[in-house]
C-alpha cells in the first residue's frame, strides 16, 4: 500500500503558522515541583522529546549553565487529585476532554479525577503551540506516556508493600488491585507522604487502540457544565482588583505614520494616554470613558495609496518573487517530463483558480489582561501560542522570559487566527504607563482589521490526460496563498509544482487547514473538469488515478452513503472533493439546488467520510467535521474582504457575511475508524473538501463552472 | 448621574452609569455578570443575548436607560440552584457546543423561542435562531438540542398535569 500521509513529507511546510521560539527558559529544579504542587508523585521530562520534535531541534538549550532543565507532566496528590500539565490550549476543539481521556485509560483513573492545567507558560512544560492539528498525534500520545509512566511507579509501589510481582497486579478504576488475593489499594495512599518522581521516557508499552475503554468513546465535554451556565470566564471576562480599560487609537489605514497629535481633552477626561511611536492608546476607569477619550484625541494621519482588493489577482500573478535557486528551494517539485506529457496528452486543459482573503471571525475578539508587579509581568489572553507571546511580550518590554508569565483561559475560538500577541502587548504597555492592571477587548471592527487574513491567491493549473482516463501531466502554480496540500495524491508520472511568494497587500497568517482549502479546490475542481472533458464518470476519473488506499477508502465510503450515481431533479446537482492534510483523509459528496431564476444556489445536504487513524472521541470527531463544513460554506459561498488604500470595506458583521443557521445542509459524516493506526487530529483536514463539491455540484446542476472563492456571494448570475 | 435601578436574575441592583451605556456593558463591567457576551456591538450576532420580560433582546444594542422596571434574565440566573434549565441541559446533550462562546446568547434566545411556541418546526428554530452566531458551526447540534428542550419541557409540563 502506498501510504504517503504516514511520511514525513506528506506534512506540508506550513509557511503561515507563525513561528517564535523563545530566547531562553528557566525551568524549575526537581525540589521544587514539591514545593509547588505539594507531596505525591511528580512524572518529569529531562529530555524533552516534543518540544524538540515540534520545533525541529529544541532551540531552548544553550550552553551548559542553565540548570537542567526538567518539566512537570503529571502529579499525583496525596488525596489522588491527577493534575495534568500541557502547553496546549483550548479553543474549543475540546482537547481538554480528549486529553484527559487519554490519561483517564492509560492511568486507569475515572476522567472525573483529572485536571488538565492548559497553555499556562509558568506551570506548563514548553510548547510551540496549538495549530497544525498537532494535539492528537503528539500530545495525546505525550500523555498517554506520561499517564503509563505513573501507573507503572504506583503498580510497583504496590508490588513492594505487598511483597509481590508487578506482573500479578493491575491497575484499575484509581487503585492497584491484585486478582489473586482481592487485595486492592488506592492510589492516594500508596502516594500517602511521599515524594516520588519518575522520568520519562518509561519503557512501557501504551494500551492498543483495540483495548481502550475511556479514550475512543463519547466523553462529553468535561467542564460543559460551565459553559452552559455562563460561569466560565474566558479572557474577555477576567478582572483583576483595581483594573482599568484600555482602547487603542488605530491608525486611519494601514501602515499610516502620526503626523500630529493634541491627547490633552483625553487626558483632562481622566484617562491616562500613551504616546510612543506609532503606538497611542489610552486607560481608563470604564470602558465607555476610554472609548470617549481615545475619540477625543485629535490625530493625524499619513498614508499613501494602496492596493485594492478590486486589483488583487493580478497583483498577485504579477508580483511574485523570483528566488535565486528556483529549483532547489523546497517551493518546487518535478517529476518526468510535464511538458512532453502536456503536449502528446489527448486532453488538455487550462484554467485558473482564485481565492479571496477572509477573515476567522472568532466570536470572541482578541482579548487581554496584564498586571505588573514590578517588573515582573502576568498576561491573560486569548492566543495559539501563549509561550511565543511570553517571547514577544519579554521582547517589547526588554525583559527575561522569565519575568513573563502568560495564562491562556480557555477562549473564544481561533481557527488559526490568535497566534500572535498584539492586544497582550497593548494591554501591557498601558499598565505599565497606568501603574493598574489594564483590560483589552478589541471590538469587532478592531478584530476585522487589525488581525490578520488567510492568504488570498491565484492558482493556475495546467493538465492532459489519455484517453482511457489516465492523467499524465500535472503543472499547479500557487501565487501567495501557500503550499500546505499543494502536492497531488493522484498517481501521475509527469508534475510540476510551484509555490510563488509574493508581498502580500494585506497581513496574513494561518487559518484552520491553511492553503489546503485552495489548493484542493483548484486541484479537486480541476480534476472534474478533466473527467468532463475526458467524459468519464467523476468518482471513477478519481479512483482511476489514486492508489493511495486510505484516501481511496473515504471515496468510497462517502460515495456509498450519498448514493453516487443517483438520479437527480432539475435544478439538482451532485460533487465531490477531497484529499488529506494533516495526516486526516477526508471525502466530502454535496448535493445543492440552484434556483435558475433567482440565482440562488442552496447547499442541501453533505455527506463527508473522514478517517485520521484510532478515533479518540467519535462524537467530538463528529463534531468537528460538521464544524469544518459549516465554517467552509462561508469561504466556498461568500465570505471575502473588501479593501481599500488600507482599509477594510466591510469590517463588521452587518457587512461580512458568514454562516447562520439557515445557510446549513443537512450533514451527514461517516467515520472509519483504523484502530491500528495511530491517531491523528481533525479541526482542519475536514474543511478541504467542501469548497470543490460545493463547485462540482454547481457545475452538475446549471454546466456553469465557478473557478473563484467565494463562489457565489450574491447568487449566480445565469444567463 | 442618578442611580439607575435593575431587576436582574430576580435581585435588585442600583448602579451609578450614563443611561446611554449598554445594557450589556453595566451587565459585565458593572456587575460581574460576564456569561452574557460581546461578539459585534450591532446587535448581529446575539452573543449578548438575554431576556427583558421574558423576549430574547441584544444586550449590547440596549440602553440600559430603556430597561425600567422590567425584568431581566442572564444566562446566570437560568438554572435552578444545582438544577439545569433544560434547554442548558439538552445543550450539553447533544454537545451543542464547541468553544462555548456564543452558547449562553444561543441559550436564551432558545429559552425565548420555547416561551413562545413550545413545540416549534424545524424551520420555525431556523427563523428564530437565524441572528445568532455559532462560528465553530455547532448549528445542527443547537437545532437537535432546541427539539429535545421542547420534548423534555413538554413532559416535564405534562408530568405536572397528571400530577394535579
């Protein structure tokens, strides 16, 4: 089998996902884990096998002075309270519950017991960050080693008091238990008084997926009850004695430099301004005054002309960098001969696809709370990354990393949208100018503008094929909007694949599933038009070309469900799309409805099959990829950002439109569950192929073929 | 600036604020009562949803100045003591949730919905729900958890029927 979403190169490199590592890093020393966490039973990482692994050769060491460095992943407490330490973070993809279902089966402790203590820099062992769909295969997999660790020190603990062999005990429900003499002790008393630590890596070996009883099931999420009740205080909710609000005044458009300035009506208004750089904001008492005084404030502004979102896609063909090496810098793939292929093909065909920039729209705004105490600085925010901007904060500020603390409160949603620090560090320089904590909520207008976009792009996409169906030259070029899922898993002998980078006009970054949304819809839509042109069957053109099993099972699964092949209605149409990214495979079938009078065009129903190895919770994986097909209608339908000479057009909800309630498809997922792979993440992969069958079904229903996300943000217009 | 008096989750309070400021702003910054949420400030997302006599009203988009008398629900003051709301509790049946943020304006407008028309069509929740906002796309789920709500009160009224 040819399985290339188990290699390493089958991870794209994610040109978008902001990367900091971090200057240096004090750890605490083994004593001290006691001292801080109380008696009981510590696991500890000397070496750290992830953090190296994720930032591709554990930067954080340097030389030999350092004390040695050592993190805390669990500790057990004298009263059997499981607290688990990660650096990962809550955006409601519900790893805290998954999380703490891994630990719950390896350490076999009810998941009631266990506290997972998330993305806070001061008790958490390092961690890049939360993006790439990263959490399930590696931290998931980092805790259940963590989790075994434990277990095999209180199986021994066990052994010892009893005289007897580790073999003959088991562990079971919080407490070692031996079968032959019906013997049992908790945890918490083996652990009575002690201060016991372990290192990973243990040699044990994890519990097979086939085994599971607590991961692999439906565990609803394990702290619901506060979100339905409104007591969960995201970072917008915190407070702090004594804290005041803060606005920023932002410039009049982008990269705009103060030409003048008069915050004297703000300042008489009570309010404390700062003026440094481009940099003015002001705190104050309530939110209502420092919104009043930063209007108050008389700025001007000097911007010069720029681009429009009207002039993007040719900006963007036009303005692509040439590298010195084009062919050895990791942008480029060859192979065969695509242009003698191109030419001797008996189909050809070339078209070009273009992708608009959107927004993530999390519900909550960024959002930051930070309080000094001398110069040691504490931050609540909503980010990804809260160690990269512990990095970025001790930046601003010339200080240690070690005088910065960020707390991550499980937040309003990201979608690849929060990873850098930006209201972190405007909070933090009002406090300090203020000598108060100071609060930053952006508004949404605020959140439209001065966050960053998914990239827009313009694919081009060139290809022939035989006769009988066989593909035989692929070239795709990708302007700008990156080279995550740029490559083809279909099976074809002559390619040639280009990422071009370009400046682009608007800030941008990563969104959930990155440039793999566009470059399956180009190369998924593309696909249908070939088989078009070949006239052939669109399933059967794809199966033809794709050896790749785990893909080829999706296919197949969601073709089975949807009823491929059906007849249809008119009006109707039927498509498909799909890929894998992020080690998920995922096959997404769309039936839509176009009214030809109105334009109208109508998602009816999805069905996706998707499979990323042993499932860990199947009904949050469910969750996910209805997740992912809602949030895709918005990019394939009608979301994009407006710009002019620097600013946003359409920087409200009134104005940009995303998904509601009645824009939602019936939608159905089937999963394959592959218990003997292992697991791999799903708020991303899911989205990719939405965009490509919602297109493919449009093409179906009225022959009109629509090569721009989004497709169709004001109707169709059929002539 | 003359206290202004609020009736909220069945308690009194007096705050000193401009009559002009937001419902939603005095509920959070002014009270502590931070479940009810900012997501747009135009009244465009329900996020700040919560219930004036009763009907679903955007927090954010009301001047505190308007309210009077009339009484106010949170998402705070929905549960009995230990005891859920059933349509909190079918929210957490269904997993009608991913990062939570837009669930308690989700929760009231639903609250709202059933007060009104206790056993509604789909198409019925659809319309009703349209101005709320669930960017993580839990959309179906809340739709599910809104039917089961209705079910569950229907019995929970028709258990109480019997009863008497």
């Amino acid at each position: 089998m040819t399985d290339a979403s188990l290699t390493p190169a089958a991870i794209e490199p994610e040109r978008y996902e902001l990367r900091a590592a971090p200057l240096y890093h004090f750890d605490l020393g083994r004593r001290d884990f006691f001292k801080f966490l109380g008696a009981g039973l510590v696991v500890v990482s000397v070496l750290k096998p992830l953090a190296a692994q994720e930032s591709g050769g554990g930067r954080r060491r340097r030389g030999d002075s350092l004390p040695q460095e050592i993190d805390a992943w669990l500790h057990i407490g004298e009263n059997g309270t499981v607290t688990v330490y990660t650096g990962k973070v809550e955006v409601g993809q519900n790893i805290r519950t998954s999380l703490s279902q891994a630990v719950a089966e390896e350490l076999c402790v009810p998941l009631g017991k266990i506290e997972l203590v998330m993305g806070d820099t001061q008790l958490t062992p390092f961690d890049m960050g939360t993006f790439g769909s990263r959490t399930t295969p590696t931290m998931n997999l980092q805790l259940r080693k963590v989790a075994s660790a434990a277990r095999d020190v209180l199986v021994g603990l066990a052994a010892e008091q009893w005289k007897t062999s580790p073999q003959h005990l088991v562990a079971s429900d919080g407490s070692v238990k031996d079968p032959g003499s019906a013997r049992a002790v908790e945890y918490a008393a083996l652990i009575k008084g002690r201060q016991l630590t372990q290192t990973l890596p243990a040699e044990d070996p994890l519990i097979a997926a086939a085994d599971w009883k607590v991961a692999g099931q439906s565990a609803p999420k394990t702290d619901g009850r506060d979100f339905v009740t409104g007591k969960h205080r995201y970072p917008s909710d915190q407070t702090q004695p004594e804290m005041l609000y803060g606005k920023i005044l932002r410039p009049a458009a982008f990269d705009a430099t103060l030409v003048s300035i008069d915050s004297e009506p703000a300042e008489q208004m009570g309010a404390t301004v700062v003026h440094d750089g481009n940099f003015v904001g002001v705190a104050a008492t309530t939110s209502e005054l420092a919104a009043a005084a930063v209007k108050a404030i008389r700025a001007e502004w000097k911007s010069e002309p720029q681009l429009s979102s009207k002039e993007l896609f040719d900006y963007l063909r036009k303005g692509a960098k040439q590298g010195n090496d084009p062919t050895g810098d990791g942008d480029r793939f060859e192979l065969g001969k695509v242009d003698d292929a191109f030419a001797s093909a008996d189909h050809r065909l070339q078209q070009t696809y273009t992708i608009s920039y959107i927004a993530h729209v999390p519900l909550e705004p960024r959002a930051a709370l930070a309080k000094w105490e001398g110069d040691s600085l504490t931050v609540w925010t909503g980010t990804q990354r809260p160690f990269g901007v512990r990095g970025q904060l001790a930046e601003a500020f010339h200080i240690a990393e070690d005088q910065v603390r960020v707390l991550m409160p499980d937040t309003g949603s990201a979608y690849g949208g929060k990873h850098t620090g930006e209201t972190a560090i405007e909070a933090a320089r009002l406090a300090r100018a203020a000598k108060h904590p100071v609060k930053v909520v952006w508004t949404r207008e605020e959140e439209f503008t001065w966050a960053y976009f998914r990239p827009a792009g313009v694919i081009d996409v060139k290809s022939g094929a035989r006769k009988d169906g066989m593909v035989t030259a692929w070239e795709f070029h990708n302007y700008n909007s990156g080279s995550a899922g740029i490559r083809t898993y279909y099976e074809i002998p002559n390619q040639r694949i280009v990422f071009h980078e370009v400046n682009s006009p608007l800030r941008q970054g990563s969104y959930r599933a990155l440039a793999a949304t566009a470059n399956h819809f180009a190369r998924e839509s593309h696909m249908n038009e070939l088989a078009h042109a070949v006239g052939m069957d669109s399933l059967e053109f794809r199966l033809r070309n794709l050896k790749n099993e785990r893909l080829r099972a999706v296919f197949e699964a969601a073709a089975k469900q949807f009823g491929w092949g059906k007849s249809k209605a008119a009006g109707q149409g039927f498509g498909m799309g799909g890929g894998y990214e992020k080690l998920g495979n995922i096959a997404t079938f769309a039936e839509v409805k176009v009214d030809r009078q109105s334009g109208e065009v109508r998602v009816i129903r999805v069905v996706s099959a998707f499979e990323c190895g042993a499932i860990v919770n199947p009904d949050n994986l469910r969750n996910q990829i209805e997740g992912s097909n809602v949030q895709g209608l918005g990019g394939a339908l009608f979301e994009a950002i407006e710009f002019e000479n620097g600013r946003i057009l359409n920087a409200r909800l009134s104005q940009y439109r995303v998904p509601r309630f009645s824009d939602v498809p019936s939608i159905e997922t089937v999963l394959l569950d592959r218990k003997d792979l292992p697991s791999a993440g799903a708020g991303e992969c899911p989205m990719i192929g939405l965009a490509p069958a919602i297109g493919n079904a449009i093409f179906d229903a009225t022959g009109a073929r629509l090569r721009s996300l989004p497709m169709a943000p004001n109707g169709l217009k059929l002539s | 600036m003359s206290a202004i008096h609020l009736a909220i989750n069945s308690r009194s309070y007096a705050v000193d604020v401009d009559p002009q400021t937001s419902l939603l702003t005095v509920l959070r910054e002014h009270l502590d009562l931070t479940g009810s949420k900012y997501g747009c400030g135009e009244g465009q997302c329900g996020a700040c949803t919560v219930l004036i006599d009763g009907k679903a009203q955007r927090s954010c988009i009301t001047r505190v100045g308007t309210v009077g008398a009339k009484s106010i629900t949170t998402i705070e003051g929905l549960a009995k003591g230990d005891e859920l709301h059933p349509v909190q509790q079918a929210f957490l049946d269904e997993a009608a949730l991913q990062c939570g943020y837009c669930t308690s304006g989700m929760i009231m407008q639903s609250v709202s919905l059933l007060q009104k028309s206790p056993s509604p069509s789909k198409d019925e929740i659809i319309r009703f729900m349209d101005g709320n906002v669930c960017r993580c796309g839990t959309y179906p789920r809340i739709v599910a958890a809104i039917q089961k709500a209705a079910s569950s009160l229907h019995h929970a009224t028709a258990a109480k029927g019997a009863g008497q």
